[in-house]
C-alpha cells in the first residue's frame, strides 16, 4: 500500500516538532543557514577556478536542479489527485524534493569530480601505506582493517553529503529529508553489486561511509526503508540533476567560448542525424530559425537556449512524472533499480538526453582547457594531502595529546593540526569517544580510520580558490 505518511515523518535525531509543516519550514531554515551550501558558490561545477561569475557553480547548479525537481514534485501532485496520503503532504512533498537537490552537492570536493579520482587514488597507495606502518594489525582483525580501508578507499560526494548534514554540520534534519539524499544505497566499505542483484543501479557506486553506517540504519529503520532500497523523492532529485545538465554545459560552454552557437546546432544536427532522432531535431530546427531571424550573435543564442531548455524541460518533466506514476509501488518501497530518465530507452526523450549528453562528453568535458584544470586541481589535492601527512604518521597516543593541545615531539604536526576546521576535529573527537578502548588493537584501526576520515572532510570540503591558496600556502610559493 501507498501511504506517504510512513514516509515522510517527524522523526529526528533531537528535538522532533509536532507539526510537520513547521518540521519541514525548520528543515529548509537549517539548509539553507548551513556554511556547507554557501561553499558551493566557489566550487567546480564543469570549469575549475572559474572567474567568470555567470558560469555555473556547484550552487547555482543546485538552485537549477531545486526548481526542476519542484516543478517534477507538483506536476506528481497534480497528477496522483489527491491519493496516497499526499493530499495532506503537498508542502512536505515539494519542499523534501527540492531541499535535497539543493543539498544533492552539499559533499562534493572542489575541482569537480576529477576530484574525487585524485583523492581515491592518493588514499589506495599513499593512506594504504600509512596505515600499514601505523597501525599493527593481528590477523583477527585484518578482515575488519581491510573493509576500513576499502571505505577509506572510496571516497564519493553523495557518501560525503550524508556525512556532511549528519557530522560534519549536524543540522539535525528530518529522516525523511536526510534519507532523500541517499542516492545510492550500498556502504563504501562493501563490495560492488553484481550484474545479477535486482538492486545493481541503486548500489553503483558508494552512497554513505562506515563512519555514517549507524545512523543510515537508524533512519532506515524509522521510515521504513528496506536494505538497498531508495528513498522514493531521492528518483525525483535525481531526475531533475539529470535534467538541469542538458543545456547548461552548453551555455556554460559557449560563455567560455569554446563553443559557439552556430557549433550548438551543428552539434546537435550531427547528433540527431547519426542516431536517427527527430523529436530534438525538430525542436531545435525550429527554435534555431527563430533565433537566426535576430541580429545580434549573443541575442540569438540566448533566445534560442531559452526556448529550447523551456519546451525541453516541461516535456521531459512531463515524462519523469508518467514515469514515477507508472512504476509508483516500486518507486514508493525504493525498488525501482533505474533512473527515470533512463527507464524507457525507446523514448524520444531519452534519446534526445542521450544526444546532448554525447555532444557534453565529446566536446566539453574532454576540451584540453578543461582537462588541464583537472590536471591542475589533482596536482592541488595530491599536494595537499603529502603536506598533512604528518598527522597520519602519529601514534594514536600521539594524536590524542595533539588534540587536547599538548606539546608532541613532531614540531610540524603542531602546526598542522591547527590549520584543521574545528567543526571537523569536534567530528573526529566525538567519533573516537566512543569507541571501545579495551581492545587496543580494534581501537588503533578505528582511530587511524577516523583521523584519515579527518583530513579526507577537511580537503574534500575546501573551495576551488582556498585548496589553490592552502596549496601555494604550504608549498612556500608566491
């Protein structure tokens, strides 16, 4: 049964309201207060250490992708009449699904996903190193070492958003509100699902941490989310993310000028032609005429864009919301193992998604301006974490005076820890607090893990323009 009152809840860490349209208000009152969002504006959303202040950001992506997925929230309202206890949850509905496309990037590190390669790749075989020569570990306790080290060893933005709202920030959200976050639903520490599990999509890649593995059950438990499962608006967010990139890696392009409008069209022509598809080509066959009638050069490619990406988007919002509909149960109980854009691949729509996806990889992301920056930005963070290496190097003994401020034989860690965000070593403190320090063995792994869990949030949730200047900082360059 379909019930959306099971689903969206009062339930909360602290402080649960009564109310649930104050419970939801509160919610969007903390997102929207929370540092972690306002860093967005200086992180990578396509084009690294960005000036040009009307190329998309990681936050002006996310206020895109809110609209959409409140304009896909209300076109399911209106479309479910009033069924599903959601007559009663319109407020909460909308405002759930567009707070967590705000939040969806909340965990992202700067430079963009390159990053996030660059951090993998320094902890598989510098971080493995360290903790190999760290932290002693007798064979009763390597299979637990190694599953640490996996998680360690898989650093994601959506894992990292879930750390983000719970530890790091502790806005103290609604459950219902945190689990719409949880896009992929296996822990970083487990292994990739088979082809052959029914939920191999919801598990692709890592969607919280060992550290968070806790509190994910808690919620799960609460509002009855099955293991693997997705929470149900988390398909609407993800959706609107998918959507929100179409024409804005396009026009972002164009404002960099490495494409020019003339070279939009030409592109997508070519596109449709090879792959045979005619609803996208006729829309922009149309719109492109239209705008040609018009002088000058910029006029007519913002006329152009803007009524491409309207009619674009209220079609493919269309589509999401017959999708959602038509596979509401396995939507609802978080079971529906695709995305709604990718579900029908015989759709028009997700051929002309296809078409403009192809033309963003073939000529945007894989440009040579772009990945230059790339380069440089894994160079920033591959530096950045040789520079604070001396803190994993340090016995847990040692570590633990660092904390509280006392004086250490490593000079340069003394220094070190001080550079650290206090909001991130409260999350460490807290963590190794309450572990069990009686098995001094399992409490060493636990420790080492949660202090390279340490430097990952402190890197990882730097800006574009702070890691380059902690980089020249520490690097002695001018």
């Amino acid at each position: 049964m379909i019930d959306y009152n099971t689903k969206l809840t009062l339930h909360r860490e602290l402080y649960p309201f009564d109310d649930i349209n104050i419970s939801i208000e509160s919610d969007r009152g903390r997102i929207l207060s929370a540092p972690a969002l306002r860093r967005l504006q200086k992180k990578t959303q396509v084009f690294p250490l960005e000036l040009n202040a009307a190329v998309r950001s990681r936050l002006t992506h996310s206020l895109e992708v809110s609209q959409t997925a409140r304009f896909i929230a209300k076109t399911i309202l209106k479309k479910s009449k009033g069924k599903y206890g959601l007559d009663k949850l319109e407020n909460a509905f909308i405002s759930t699904a567009e707070m967590t496309s705000l939040l969806h990037d909340i965990g992202n590190p700067p430079f963009g996903h390159f990053a996030e390669v660059a951090i993998n790749s320094w902890m598989s075989t510098k971080g493995v190193e360290l903790f190999n020569s760290v932290v002693k570990v007798s064979e009763n306790n390597e299979e637990f070492k190694q599953m640490l080290l996996k998680d360690l060893c898989n650093f994601d933005g959506n894992a990292q958003a879930i750390r983000v709202v719970t530890k790091l920030q502790r806005l103290n959200l609604a459950y219902s509100q945190i689990a719409a976050i949880l896009k992929y639903t296996r822990g970083a520490y487990e292994d990739k699902a088979g082809k052959n599990d029914k939920l191999f999509y919801l598990k692709k890649k890592p969607g919280f941490y060992y550290s968070e593995k806790s509190i994910v059950e808690k919620i799960k438990k609460e509002i009855n989310l099955e293991d693997g499962c997705r929470f149900p608006i988390t398909y609407i967010m993800e959706a609107a993310d998918d959507i929100s990139y179409l024409n804005a890696d396009m026009e972002d392009a164009v404002d960099k000028r490495i494409l020019k409008f003339d070279d939009i069209y030409r592109l997508i022509k070519e596109e449709c032609e090879q792959m045979n598809e005619t609803y996208l080509l006729d829309l922009v066959k149309k719109f492109y005429t239209k705008a040609k009638e018009k002088e000058s050069e910029p006029y007519q490619f913002n006329l152009f864009l803007t009524l491409t990406r309207a009619k674009l988007t209220h079609a493919l919002v269309e589509h999401v919301s017959n999708i959602y509909l038509e596979n509401h149960e396995d939507i609802f109980n978080g079971k529906f193992n695709y995305a709604l854009l990718e579900f029908d691949k015989e759709s028009k729509y997700t051929k002309a998604v296809e078409v403009l996806q192809n033309i963003s990889i073939k000529y945007i992301y894989n440009h040579k301006d772009i990945q230059t920056l790339e380069l440089k930005g894994q160079k920033i963070l591959t530096s950045l974490f040789e520079n604070y290496t001396p803190l994993l190097k340090l016995s847990s003994d040692e570590f633990e005076k660092l904390v509280k401020q006392e004086k250490i034989s490593c000079f340069l860690s003394q220094r070190l820890i001080r550079r650290l965000s206090s909001k991130h070593i409260v999350a460490y403190k807290d963590a190794v607090k309450s572990l069990d320090k009686e098995d001094k063995e399992k409490f060493e792994i636990q420790e080492w893990y949660y202090r390279a869990r340490l430097l990952i949030d402190y890197i990882s949730g730097m800006t574009d323009d702070f890691a380059l200047n902690e980089y020249k900082t520490l690097e002695a360059l001018i």
